[in-house]
C-alpha cells in the first residue's frame, strides 16, 4: 500500500507532542483531537502556557506554495482589522515540518456558531465578508484553486462515476441526469455573463464561524480559493424559499455598508449548491482509504444514499429549469 493511502497512520501522540516541541515549546501532555476530515488537527496543551491548535496538512493535497498563500492571506486579514484565526509565525515560519508531517499551530479561539436566520446576526456577517472581500480584491492566489463548473462538477462525477460506490441499476441515471444538471449550471453561470473574481474563504458555512463579543471569527481557510462573492455568502442561508429570499436581504443590506455586491450573483446560489453536492460524495469518495472517512461516513456506502443523491440531483436540475 502506498504510504500516503493511510496519510496519518504514524501520527501517534508521541509523534504529534515532537513535533510541536520542535519548535521550542514545552507541551504538558494533554491532547484532544478536534473535529476534522480532510486534516488532523489538536488541541495541545502546553505549560505555562495557553494551549494552542495543531493542524497537520493532509499529505499531497496542496504545494507549500498553496499552504503559504493561505497563511498570507489570513495574516493579511488579520492586518486589516478582521477577527480571522490565523497561524502563528514561530522562527519566522508558519508551516513547519517534522517527521515528514507539514504542521502549523493556531492560537486556541473560543466562540459558539452564529444563530443561523437572525438579522442582527446576519447583518453583522455581511459586513464583515464584505471587508474580507476588499482585501481579498486587493491581490490574486497563484497557487489556490479557481472555482470551476469543470473542477468542482464535471471532474467530480467522472469520479463517481468512475468509482465502485453506485449501485449498477442508478450508474446510467446519474450520468444522465449529473450531465444535464451540469448543463444547466453552465447555462446559469452563463445567464450571469462574466464574473468578477476574488480571493474568498472559500468554505464559509457556520461552522467555520465562531460567534463572540457580538462579532464573527473566521476559521479554517484551508479551501480559500478564487471565486465570485456569493461563493461566502450563500451557505449562510437556511430555511424554506422566503426564509433565503429574507436572509439574502439582510446580508446584502450588512455587505453593501462596505462594499457593492453584484445583485446578479444571487442567481448562482442554486447552481453553486449542485456543485458543492457533486464536490462532496467525490471527496468523500477520493478519501474513502483514510480510515476517518468509513467511519464518518459509513453510509455512504449503501444503496438507499445514492438513491437519495439521485433524486437530490433531479431535485437541483428541476430547480435550475424553473429558474
């Protein structure tokens, strides 16, 4: 078996607490392992000192050029006054390695999520997306993916496709109907006509927000990537068609206290939803070998999810029509 099929088989506590003591600190023994998938990331206690998080970057998913543009662009958030948990610089470096394991550490942030569907709330939350959107416009990723139909719809179902998970009487209509409902995305976006782009979050839902002291903290840039304002913006909203239709007044209403937003962008929420149901069964299909994820996901596995994925899928492409 390759190695980096079991990337984090060798990450035992021994292993983490050298790590983090091979920069100069001295760890008290105490670790708690914190909710993550794609990375493994801790809460590591220290002595005389706060604890700290430990994020250990899953092998060959990004270059060290990516990771570095990630922590730039946290630092630079963080300049500018918004409240982002960023890495901490330690030698004058961000990302460290340590027996073969890129790793960097966090300062610990304490909150709660944001009350989904409250104004004051969502207000407040438009706001400040929309200062993390004039600095992300202030400079460009090189290395950070492009949000693309191709990349976050088309490549992931040939994934599924490709893959042993569909049970063979819903493989021909899922190819069908993934096909047409990624049409319909393409003639959305096209609809829409060209997008202004920029450096986003990426991953901006509530759970990578912690609400404290009446303000939002933003966690876990580990997707940012390049992409149209909405991308941050529509996975806040929850609800029944009105409800959205309210929300999306709210935080318009917060955003454009600082920044304009294209009211345009706002046709794309349900298209961007396809994607992002398409990207999340390949990425737990190109995961499945790291023992996290059958254990996570067990059911993804069986029949009646893909019976379920199917009918969501015709759900979208029958929204997409109407729209």
């Amino acid at each position: 078996m390759h190695p980096t099929e079991t990337p984090f088989a060798d990450l035992d506590p021994e292993r983490l607490l050298d790590a983090v003591e091979s920069l100069g600190l001295r760890c008290d023994g105490r670790i708690l392992a914190l909710n993550s998938y794609e990375n493994r990331v801790f809460r590591i206690g220290l002595e005389d000192a706060a604890p700290l998080v430990a994020k250990f970057y899953r092998p060959g998913r990004w270059s060290d050029a990516a990771i570095g543009e990630e922590h730039a662009f946290s630092a630079e958030l963080a300049a500018a006054g918004l409240s982002v948990v960023a890495p901490l610089s330690i030698a004058d470096r961000t990302l460290h390695v340590h027996g073969g394991h890129r790793f960097a550490l966090f300062p610990l942030q304490g909150g709660r999520a944001p009350e989904a569907g409250d104004r004051d709330v969502l207000r407040r939350l438009g706001q400040d997306l929309a200062r993390l959107h004039a600095v992300g416009a202030r400079g460009r990723f090189r290395h950070r993916p492009l949000l693309s139909i191709e990349a976050f719809g088309r490549e992931p179902l040939a994934c599924l496709l490709a893959g042993r998970w569909i049970p063979p009487e819903l493989r021909e209509n899922l190819r069908r109907v993934g096909g047409a409902l990624l049409d319909a995305v393409e003639r959305a976006f096209a609809a829409v006509g060209p997008l202004a782009t920029l450096r986003l979050h990426g991953d901006c839902h509530l759970g990578n927000l912690l609400w404290r002291d009446e303000r939002p903290h933003f966690v876990d840039f580990d997707d940012c990537l390049t992409g149209p304002a909405v991308q941050d913006l529509w996975m806040l909203l929850s609800g029944d068609e009105d409800d959205q239709r309210e929300q999306r007044e709210w935080l318009s209403e917060g955003y454009e206290t600082f920044r304009d937003l294209d009211p345009s962008e706002w046709r794309l929420v349900e298209p961007l939803r396809a994607l992002r149901l398409l990207h999340f069964n390949a990425w737990v299909a190109r995961r499945w070998h790291d023992p996290a994820f059958p254990q996570a996901f067990p059911w993804f596995g069986e029949p009646r999810h893909w019976e379920s994925l199917l009918g969501q899928l015709q759900e979208q492409w029958a929204v997409l029509r109407e729209a």
